[in-house]
C-alpha cells in the first residue's frame, strides 16, 4: 500500500470507531425513564446520528423528537422526530426555527416526563435563539471566527447572547428531567462549553465575557454589551449528563488502525490548541527528527487549531495544517503529513481536511504555486486539490474534533 492508502484507511478506520450509534446505546442501556413520557432533541453536527440511535433503542417510547443538525446532514427520516437543517458555523434562519421547535416540544412538560438531549459539536451555531438581531448575531459570530478565538472564548460570549445556552435549555425543559448524552469536540471536555452548554451550569462568568471582548476588540450594540453583563444559570436541579465520546478516543483508533498497518505508534497529545501553521510546522519537525529511522512510525496529535484569516481564499484548519507542514517534509523519504475533522467537513468546504507527503512542495512548485502565498491567502483548498491532497469523506455523523497524523513509511 501507498503512503496515502495508509492515511484513507486509518482515516476511515479511526472515524468509524467514534461514530456515536454504539456510543449512544452504552447511554441508553439499563435506563429507567420511569413512567412518563420521553421528548428527544438532538442538536448538533451529530444530531441526526444520535436521533436515529435513541429511535432505535427506545421505539415507541419516544413521545416526539425535534433534530437540529447541518445542511446535508440528515439522512433520512427518522420516526416521530422532526429534522432541520441549518447553518453552521454562521447560526441562520433554519438554526432559530429548528431550536423553536425544539422549544415548542419541551413547553408544559410534567415532572414525571424527560427531555433526551443528544448533544454534539457544532450546536452553538445549530441550536440558538438568540436574544439580539440575527443580523448582529451573524455579524458576531464572523467577528469571532476571524480573530482566532477560541473554542472557550466564543463561547463564553454566546451563552449570554442566547435563550437556550449557558444551561437556559435545561430551565426551559423544567419541571422535566433532563437525560443528556454529550458528544465532545472540545479539548478536555468542559460540558458547559460543549454546544456553549444548553443543559449545563456554566462556569464562567459576565466578567470573563467582557474581558475577551476587550481582547479581541469585538464590536457589539449597547443591547447586545448589557446582555453580557448578565449572569447565567450557575446550578441545575433537573439534569443528568453523560459523555459519550472525545478526541482521546479518535486518538486511540488512528492508533489502532495505524498498528494494524505496520507501524510503531507514537500518541503526542490530545490537546493540540494553536495556530494550524505552527502545529503543520511542528508536526514537520518531528518527521525530521525521525528521517533516519529504520522503522515504520506514525505519530497522532488530536485537538483543534485555530486560523487568523489574512486572505480571501478557501480551506479550512485541516488542510493549513497539512499545508504548512508540506515545506518542512519536502524531500524527505516516504514521509506524509495529514489531518482531519472527524465529522467530514473542515470549515466552509467539502473536504474533511489535507494530506502532504515529501512530494507535495515540488509538485506544487512545478505548477507555479507558492506555499507561503497560498497560507497568506488561506486558500489551501485550491493548492490541496493540484496535488490531490483534499480528503474527502462526506459528512461522517460524528464530531470529537480534529487528529494529525505524522506517518514514516519503511
């Protein structure tokens, strides 16, 4: 096998071990509900996957469902549920009417009855009523996403702009019970954090929304300014959460699959957090520290990075990332560099993220395509796909961040 069906196989080995069906039946198993009656809500990147493994274990339990997921993402009907698609990661019309729906579903429950919600990456866009303008929450939203905040951070300022995050779901489900099966994609697994927490107590605090305003200089209305002075819910009384699923595990599937293949595994970190370019430079550094080696070696990061937008082109974190690292493993022997989003989109493209081995800089080269303009540019779609170095997976139904590969092959 090539160096590139060994990425295609770990990656599709490795995405395959984190999607959410089993994960959501390990939940559900052995669950008492009681007597009353069960309401699904599933929002997120992996709503749709998650709605349809409840309907499968729990039948004609379920009462109504409502699913609040991405556009192309939902791949069927599933029974008694309801299905939306909407926008991510900029929320949008579909994202505020699917979350009414969804609000409409849990209003007057009774103390015996339980709301099942299925939670997933991506749902601070998907799931929101917001409390400002959509236009200026849109407008937010891309203030955010350009400035290279964090996961944390946004979200810390979209809980107190919203009538569904920072645990406000929860109290809208109330008197209900709350069971909520969470699928993380944020490194360490904050559960007030995860979808910006609809069914959590949220830790942080107003001052620590004013202060990564400061920060980053974001522009915000005087209504939108009061707001973040506001104090979320800090306890819940009605919710029970579990987590189903995490980069660690996708971590240790790409290593799985990696063994089986013949290789020596190396597990670097699971808390991979700073500039896609640095981490595709860093994971450079490492295949050249290792050019010699007599062995088969695969090195496996997990995280997710972040991009400063300086250009205009198209890509995603992913793709930068294998990018960036193709000038450091130019010329090296049979050495590749990838990296993936594992729910199969990496940002505003079709690509799950990019592959680069010792060839991609002089394949480039030969075209007149300069690496350092493309990254200026931000268009590493464009540049990946002379190479054929996109990786295409389609949308996978699970999201537990992103994984980076080093792979030596002897």
């Amino acid at each position: 096998m090539t160096l590139r069906q060994d990425a295609d196989r770990i990656i599709s080995e490795a995405i395959k071990k984190v999607l959410p069906d089993e994960a959501v039946a390990q939940a559900l198993e052995g669950k008492d509900f009681g007597e009353g009656k069960i309401y699904v809500v599933a929002a997120g990147k992996a709503a749709w996957q998650m709605g349809k493994a409840a309907a499968d274990c729990l039948g004609d339990r379920i009462e109504a469902g409502v699913v609040v997921t991405k556009y192309d993402h939902v791949k069927g009907e599933i029974p008694k549920m309801t299905c939306f698609e909407a926008g991510h990661p900029v929320p949008d019309e579909n994202s505020f009417r699917g979350t009414q729906a969804a609000l409409d579903l849990v209003a007057d429950l009774n103390p015996e009855d339980t709301v099942l919600f299925l939670l997933s990456g991506g749902g601070s866009a998907l799931f929101e009523k917001p409390l400002i303008p959509a236009e200026e929450l849109q407008d937010l939203t891309g203030q955010l996403l350009a400035c290279g905040a964090e996961i944390t951070e946004m979200n810390t300022i979209r809980k107190r702009i919203s009538a569904v995050k920072g645990g406000k779901f929860a109290i809208a489900c109330a008197p209900a019970k709350v069971y909520s099966i969470v699928l993380s994609d944020i490194l360490g697994d904050p559960l007030d954090m995860i979808a910006s927490g609809p069914a959590y107590p949220d830790s942080a605090t107003a001052e620590d929304a004013l202060a990564y305003i400061r920060k980053y200089d974001l522009r915000l209305s005087n209504e939108a300014m009061e707001l973040m002075k506001i104090e979320t819910p800090k306890e819940l009384s009605n919710v029970e959460t579990i987590i189903t699923g995490s980069v660690r595990n996708l971590c240790k599937a790409a290593e799985d699959a990696a063994k089986e293949l013949g290789y020596k595994t190396v597990f670097l970190s699971d808390m991979l957090s700073c500039e896609a370019r640095e981490a595709g430079s860093f994971m450079a550094s490492i295949a050249k520290s290792y050019r010699n080696t007599a062995e088969s070696i695969a090195f496996v990061a997990g995280g997710e990075t972040v991009v400063h937008l300086t250009g205009k082109g198209k890509g995603g974190r992913n793709q930068e990332l294998a990018l960036a690292a193709a000038e450091g493993i130019a010329g090296l022997k049979d050495t590749a560099v990838f990296s993936v989003g594992s729910d199969g989109t990496d940002g505003p493209t079709d690509a799950a993220g990019g592959y680069c081995d010792n060839n991609t800089k002089a394949q480039l080269a030969d075209k007149g395509i300069s690496i350092f303009d493309v990254l200026r540019n931000n268009d590493a779609y464009n540049a990946l796909k002379e190479t054929d170095g996109l990786i295409i997976t389609g949308a996978t139904g699970t999201n537990v961040n992103d994984f980076s590969m080093v792979l030596i092959k002897r």
